[in-house]
C-alpha cells in the first residue's frame, strides 16, 4: 500500500471542500486505500487553521474535533525530519524533509505549490492533490 504525506492546506481543503480533489483524496484514505503519514507539526498546524475565526462559519466543532481524532489515530506517525535545503520556504523544507526522512511514496501538495516543479525528491513523488485523486481513480 502507498505511503503518502500530504500538505497542510490540502489536509484542510480535504475537510472543508466536500466536491474537490482534496475530498476525494481523504475520502480514499478513509477506505484504506492509502497510508496517510503525518508528523505532530502537522496536526498542531491542522488545529489551529480549523480554529480561525474566518473558518468558524464553514467548520462544524464536532466534525473539525473527528477529523483530527480520525487522523490522529489512523494515520501513520513520521517522528523524524531530515534536514533539507532545497527551497526558500522553510515550510516545503520541512515537508521534503518529512518525505524524505518518512520514506513516503507520495507528497501530495495543494496547486500551485512550488514543490510540484521538483516532480520528484530523493525518490518521492511529488503531486498536487487532482494528479493524486486521478492515479488513485485509475486504480
């Protein structure tokens, strides 16, 4: 089974944009489809964009406090980062990272996140979150 991270904001869109390639993406990992790798940054991160104010009207309490259980306990925890330099956000640093350190098939980022253009990293693929849901439809 496919190993996959998956950014932040794609995280989110997942939860929030019920008819998009995020939903369908967390859809399949919710049928087992794909092992989700997360790390704890990521979900502190999760949290507290699911408790703007400016989400509040769009994210129902108990189903933002379900989704970060569901994640939490059915998804796979990378505890190590490896040190990378190969942008000049330290976010994308972290993820490639992450993906490297995780040995993760897959990093799925949101579209027109810059990490798409690398294609791949030290053996991970890199796709936005339409490329995924399209190979995953396919299989």
């Amino acid at each position: 089974m496919k190993r996959v991270l998956v950014d932040t904001e794609v995280l989110v869109l997942g939860l929030l944009a019920g008819d998009s390639a995020a939903a369908r993406l967390v859809d399949a990992w919710a049928g087992g489809r794909f092992t989700l790798c997360w790390a704890a940054a990521q979900r502190a991160e999760v949290e507290a964009v699911l408790h703007r104010p400016l989400l509040a009207p769009h994210v129902q309490p108990l189903r933002a406090a379900q989704y970060l259980s569901d994640l939490e306990h059915h998804c796979e925890s990378l505890g190590r980062i490896r040190v990378v330099n190969r942008s000049s956000d330290a976010a994308s640093n972290l993820l490639l990272g992450l993906a490297e350190a995780g040995k993760v098939d897959v990093l799925v980022v949101a579209e027109g996140n810059a990490l798409r253009a690398l294609g791949i990293h030290a053996g991970v693929r890199i796709r936005t979150a339409r490329e995924f849901a399209v190979v995953l439809a396919t299989r």
